[in-house]
C-alpha cells in the first residue's frame, strides 16, 4: 500500500512540477476555501452535503 501512495505523491510531484503549481500553496489554498465553504460550526458532526442544510 505504502508504494502506491508513494507512487501517486511522485507523480503528482511530476505534474506540479510541469504546469508550475506549488503543492504546498494549493493545499493552504485549498483548506482556506473548504474552512469558508464548510464552516467547523455548521460541519462538524454533520455529514449532509453543504446544499441540503
């Protein structure tokens, strides 16, 4: 299992590398938006889609 993730962590690697993305900013990228469209206060504990509240 462990050389399959290792697999998919370099070939994204690869990817970032090629169309000139930091991992690292896309994922605080990424976390900011989720904490603003999922807010802790109406996510946590709750698993219906963001649309059905």
């Amino acid at each position: 299992m462990s050389s399959e993730v290792a697999d998919v962590l370099l070939y994204l690697l690869q990817l970032c590398d090629k169309l000139d993305i930091d991992p690292i900013d896309a994922a605080k990228a990424k976390i900011a938006t989720n904490a603003q469209k999922y807010p802790v206060a109406l996510a946590k504990g709750n698993s219906t889609k963001y649309t059905e509240r």
